[in-house]
C-alpha cells in the first residue's frame, strides 16, 4: 500500500514538475508587446485627394474554422476546430466571396492566421496578400502563443494569428499599437494580445488619411473593453486635433451606442448585449453601421437562421471630417465564416482654408 501511495505521490509530483516548467517556459517566451511597433514604411505614396470618395470593407474570417457548421467549446459549444479538409474548403469560399471585395480602396481583415493549429497550418496572411498582389497589405499579430493547452482532450495547440489590412493606396506607415489591459497570469499566457493597427495616408491638403483596424476584447466581464476603448479614444481626439481624417473600421466586441436591431430574418442576441456607451466621444463624430443585418453570430451551436442568436458588433466610426456616404451589410449567410462583412462608401471634406 505505501508503494502504491509513494508511486502515486511521485506521478502528482512528476506532472506538477512538468506543468510548472510548461509555465516557466510560456512566460519566458510569452507575446507581450507594449506601445507601438512598425510594421511598414513607404518614402513616397501618392496624397489621397481631400475630396475624395473611398470604398472599405471590414471581415473577421473566423481562422477559415468557424463557418455555419461549427460549434465552439469556448462560447459553449462541443468543437475546437474543425478537420482540414473543412478548414481549406472554408478559405476556398472566404477567397471566393472576397473577390466581390475587388472595388475597395481598403480591406481591414481580423482573424488571419499564419501559422496555426487550429487551421491546420493554413498561411491565410500570405495568400490573401497574393490574392490581392496589386494592394499594399500590412498585418499586425494578435494572438501568438507555443501551445494552447484548452480543452485538454484537444489542445488547441500552437496559435499565431494577427489582423490585416489590404489598402490600394500605399501607406507611408504602418504601426501595431498594443492595447493596455490584459489577463492575470498565467490565464495571460494562453489568451490574445489585443490590438489595433493604424495606417496612414498623406492627402492633398497636407493632412493625413488615419486609417485603424481594431478587434477589441471578446472574452472579458466589460473592464478591458473599456480600458481599450479609453486609449482608442485618447489616440483618435489627438489625431483629429491636428486635422487629420480618422476611420476606424473592425470587431467592436460590442455594439454601437444605442444600438435597436432591425434584423427582418435573424434573432437578436440580447443575453450578451453590450452597447458603446453613448457619450463615448463628441457628438459630431460618426457611428456609422447597418442595423438591418447581422455581422456576427453565436457559436454555441451551428447557424439555424431564425434561431441562433445574432448581433451586429462591425461597423465603423468616422471623425467630423469624413461623410458617410452609403453603408452595407454582406448577406454571406455565415457560410465560411461567424462574421458577415461590411461595406462602407465615405467622402472626405475639404479643409476650410
């Protein structure tokens, strides 16, 4: 009996070991940027016109691993991911649908993997950015860790993941900006670290065009959203102080300021409803989104439309000098992705001189 008990306490003792220095190592290597990072410069790009009429889309493509079959163990769900032969048939329909993207001035993509298990190793960056060989692209990580060990009958394993931006302008820079707030240790080891990517453009007036890709926090009771949406605000006042036009474009994690669904098909999702505060920024700046169709639903279960729950968390927000021109859902069905684009035609106004 004491053998028995004295190889038990040495397989307890033996696992803790390994665990602790699993952890030692994930903390020694651990993505944890802080501040700005550059991600592209260009000496020369050609000044966008400060009357101009630009096009945008913003997509998160879920990873190719979330289409309208798949349920998901950290949203409630059974799955993890999905096999691979499902995943490549996924970006094969994601490529397919983004061709109707080809007219956009500027593409701002969220969940592009490069170097994943849960995509089976998929190089979504890279292709995406050979899809679209005439276009500037820039991608910032987001989400980079060895091995994820959740759920542990299957891991999710290595993730490397980020966001990205496909402009037809060319960028004179491109920075990675790290969101504050994080997750205490060791929780912070296996989760994203969260961003937003800022590009900029010179326009005629001497100004600049301030294009921002963000994706903030999903997975948090509401605190480091709002610590997000604290610096967010404080770095987009600034750049519109000194005239500049600033568009922010991407996965909110939460809906816009009062937001009231007037979906025709789908169900709204008020258990998990979060809106943006409404006086989250002067009132002349501009929420722009379109309430008659959903951009993202629960993947608690696969899409049943009618029946799974849906809400609209990708939109746009666009500071006084930028008009509003035309905004629009994509009806993708949910069929490749648990994001539906959005579409976003806006005019710059001229300075007053």
């Amino acid at each position: 009996m004491k053998k028995a008990l004295k190889i038990v306490l040495y397989v307890v003792l033996g696992a803790a070991f390994l665990f602790g220095s699993f952890l030692t190592y994930l903390t020694f290597v651990d993505f944890n940027p802080t501040g700005a990072e550059v991600l592209y410069q260009s000496p020369e790009s050609t000044p966008i016109a400060d009357t101009a009429e630009l096009t945008l889309v913003s997509w998160n493509l879920g990873y190719s691993g979330l289409s309208k079959e798949m349920d998901f163990f950290y949203d409630g769900g059974q799955q993890v991911y999905p096999e691979e032969a499902v995943v490549q048939a996924n970006f094969q329909g994601i490529k397919s649908q983004m061709e109707a993207f080809r007219q956009a001035d500027f593409i701002l993509l969220q969940e592009v993997d490069q170097s994943s298990q849960r995509s089976h190793y998929l190089n979504q960056r890279d292709s995406i950015s050979q899809l679209f060989g005439d276009y500037t692209s820039t991608f910032g990580v987001n989400y980079k860790v060895p091995f994820v060990i959740v759920p542990v009958t299957k891991p999710m394993g290595k993730v490397l993941s980020g966001i990205q931006i496909l402009s037809k302008p060319t960028p004179t820079l491109s920075e990675r900006h790290s969101f504050v707030g994080n997750y205490a240790w060791p929780k912070s080891l296996f989760m994203l670290d969260r961003c937003f990517m800022v590009n900029r453009y010179p326009t005629s007036n001497g100004k600049e065009l301030i294009l921002i890709n963000t994706h903030n926090e999903a997975y948090d009771d509401g605190g480091l959203r709002t610590a997000q949406m604290k610096q967010l605000h404080a770095f987009i006042s600034n750049e519109y102080q000194q005239g500049n036009y600033v568009i922010v474009g991407g996965d909110w994690n939460q809906c816009p300021p009062n937001f009231e669904p007037q979906f025709a098909l789908d169900k709204m999702d008020y258990e998990e409803k979060m809106d943006i505060k409404p006086n989250y920024i002067a009132a002349d700046w501009k929420w722009v989104f379109d309430p008659s169709l959903p951009t993202n639903r629960r993947v608690k279960a696969p899409y049943t439309q009618g029946t799974t729950l849906t809400t609209v968390i990708d939109f746009f927000l666009l500071s006084p000098n930028v008009q509003s021109v035309e905004v629009k859902n994509m009806d993708m069905g949910f069929q490749y992705s648990d994001h539906q684009a959005v579409r976003l035609k806006v005019k710059l106004i001229p300075s007053v001189k």
